[in-house]
C-alpha cells in the first residue's frame, strides 16, 4: 500500500492539494469568521469551536447558550467580559488562567487544563470541575476530597453546586 502511495506522489498522479500549514490558516480564518455570524447574529444559542486552531476570543463576548472549546490547544487564555448563559467546556486545551469577573450561568469543565488558580469574582451557575489540573493536584495534596463540598464551596464561594476534584 505504501509502495503505491509512493508511485502515485512520484508520478504527479496524487499531490496534495494544500499543506498542513495552508490548511490550519484556512481554518482559522472560518473559525474567526464563525465566531463574527455568531455575535452579528445576535449571540443566540450555542457556540462550538472544538477542535480549532482559535487562539483567542473577542473581549467582552456574549454566548447565550453553551461555549465549547474542548482540545483548542492554542487557546491560552479567554478574553475580559466574557459572559456564558449556558456551560463553558475547556477540557483538554492550553488555558492556564481565566479573566476576573468570568461568568458561566451552567457548567465549569477545566478537566485536563493547566488552571493553577481562579480568578477574583468567578461565577459558576453549575458544576465546576476541577479533575486533572494543578489546581485539583494541590488541593487533593492539602488533603481535600470531592467528599468535602461545604470546605471546598467556601474557598471557592461563586460555584453554585458541586466542584469535582
């Protein structure tokens, strides 16, 4: 199989027709157009951009339903004045820290994320999960568990109901 691949490249016969590179551009442009239909639009429902190559977010952007970025792996950070009516699913990217103020009427999932910390005045309507970052690593080595709400929901007062370590 691999012998014929080989055949078809050398013979002009099978050629790419564009470069990883080309095509990672080209998807961030029509994520980054995405994210403007969503705001002109009106900002309604939910906003999927997992799996993407988007390195940031407009500040002050409204989601009104869920926001997804799950494995956008140059994602570092979200921008000031965020606001999520619904969840917001960061798991598996390369956050490490969150805006002051950040607001999420659902779900907090940071699962797998490089969180060492949260931000001042964080709101949380739902779930806040905490699994797999080095946040969770050094409150578990404190010796908190996920058996401890009531001491974790004091340190962590804006979360609404259980945080998962």
């Amino acid at each position: 199989m691999i012998k014929l691949l080989n055949i078809l490249r050398e013979t002009q016969i099978l050629v790419p027709r564009r470069s990883p590179k080309e095509r990672q551009k080209n998807h961030l442009i029509a994520t980054q157009k995405k994210i403007q239909q969503y705001i002109k639009d009106g900002s309604q429902g939910n906003l999927d951009l997992s799996n993407t190559p988007i390195q940031s977010l407009p500040d002050n952007l409204t989601v009104g339903g869920d926001l997804y970025l799950g494995n956008c792996k140059n994602l570092k950070s979200l921008p000031k004045g965020l606001v999520v009516g619904g969840g917001l699913y960061l798991m598996r990217t390369s956050i490490q820290s969150l805006p002051d103020g950040l607001k999420v009427g659902g779900y907090l999932t940071l699962y797998k994320t490089q969180i060492q910390s949260l931000p001042n005045g964080l709101k949380v309507g739902g779930d806040l999960d905490l699994s797999n970052t080095p946040l969770a690593k050094e409150l578990i080595k404190k010796g908190y568990t996920q058996n401890e709400q009531e001491e974790l929901k004091k340190m962590f007062p804006g979360v609404k109901r259980n945080i998962y370590l």
